[in-house]
C-alpha cells in the first residue's frame, strides 16, 4: 500500500491566502490605497494642524485673544464649507437645496425643506401636517411670529380659498406670513399681499436664494 506523503506548499497557509486575496483586489482597484499612498497627505494634514495652532499661539502672544478669535471664526467658516459639500442627504438635513432639487418636491416636501431653512437660520418650527395645504408656524430668538403657507401651481391664493385657521397664543396675529410658491406671482397676487399687510410672496427666484444660504431676513431686506 502507497503511503501518503505531504509536500511542502501543498496546503496553503491562512496568511498566503490572505496576501493573494488582498493582491486580487488591488488588482482590482478594489483594496483601497497603501500606507505609503496615503502617508504624505496624513503627513501633510498633521503639518497643517500644527502649523495652525503655532500660528494661533503665535497670535495670542503678540496681539492678545482677538487673534485667536478670528482665526476661530474662519476655521467655523471653513468648515461650513465643508459641512456643505457633504453628501446630498447631509446637505439637505441642514436646510440647503439645490434648485432641482426644489424643483423634484411635492408640497409636503417643499414645507419640510422650508422648515429645515427656518431653522438654519435659528427658527423654531412646527409644521402643521394636511393633505393638499400644509402650514408652518415658527418664532425666532427675537419672539417674533411667522406663518408659512404654500401655494401649488395654478391655485388660488389663501384668500380665495377655503381658510385654515390656526389660533395663536393670546389670539395675537402673526408678525409676518409667507406665501410660498415655486413658480411666478401675478400682479394680482403681489396687490394681494399689499392689501394684506405683513404678507411676503416667496417665488421661485426667492426659494432658490433660499435654498442656496440665502438667509430670510436678507431675502426679505431685513424681515420687516
């Protein structure tokens, strides 16, 4: 009877596996990058940190807290930026649009898209849910009121509609309502709102400032 003899390389070990298996996938392009691909850029970042830091000690030293401060401030700015350019989702969390994305909405959305800017620009919003018509109600800082309607296309504006009362506190009016509306007011419209006093049309040229950073009070030249 033969006997069975074992030759070396017969069985590969778990670590030969492992080498061909990572070898296959950067083959692939699929590993990702080696350590010493991504060393100069961590290399490059650590500097830039220090570099920072010396410069904000260095600061401090010759002219006090203000150079601290500012350079607080721009780092604030720079990761803003950032914070921006981050995926879709995350961008859209923190209240900034794109126009088409504004324009992809339905009118349930387009008031949830509205309450994120609000509060981005330190509004406290509560959105009052309905079928065709939603409405928001926010304060901000200052106590003042707002009340958000929302205009579908080729729909009547909130006067010429059935009205959808929302009694505030103390039976106080709001300090200003928006009529929001992806398309173009008419001339009929913009005497509406005069007529109505406190009452601000947001068009399509506005939302899309809007969504883009524009703050509300900027929008409205300095928000009545």
């Amino acid at each position: 009877m033969a006997r069975q003899t074992w030759t070396p390389g017969r069985r590969e070990s778990r670590r030969a596996r492992r080498r061909r298996a990572v070898r296959l996938l950067r083959d692939q392009g699929r590993y990702g990058p080696r350590l010493r691909e991504v060393l100069p850029s961590l290399a490059g970042l650590v500097a830039a940190v220090c570099a920072v830091v010396a410069a904000l000690a260095a600061g401090y030293r010759a002219a006090g807290v203000a150079v601290p401060l500012a350079g607080v401030v721009v780092l604030g700015l720079a990761v803003t930026v950032a914070v921006r350019r981050r995926s879709p989702a995350a961008r859209r969390r923190l209240g900034y649009y794109t126009p088409d994305e504004l324009l992809e909405l339905d009118t349930q959305e387009l008031a949830l898209a509205v309450a994120r800017m609000l509060r981005r620009d330190g509004w406290r919003v509560r959105l009052l849910p309905a079928p065709d018509r939603p409405r928001l109600c926010a304060r901000d800082r200052g106590g003042r009121r707002l009340e958000v309607a929302f205009r579908p296309v080729a729909e009547p504006l909130p006067d010429e509609d059935l009205p959808h009362p929302h009694p505030h506190r103390g039976g106080e009016e709001p300090y200003l309502r928006l009529v929001v509306h992806r398309g173009t007011f008419a001339g009929r419209d913009v005497r509406w709102a005069r007529r109505q006093g406190r009452t601000c049309l947001v068009d399509g040229f506005a939302l899309r400032r809007w969504g883009q950073g524009t703050r509300l009070d900027d929008l409205m030249g300095g928000g009545g």
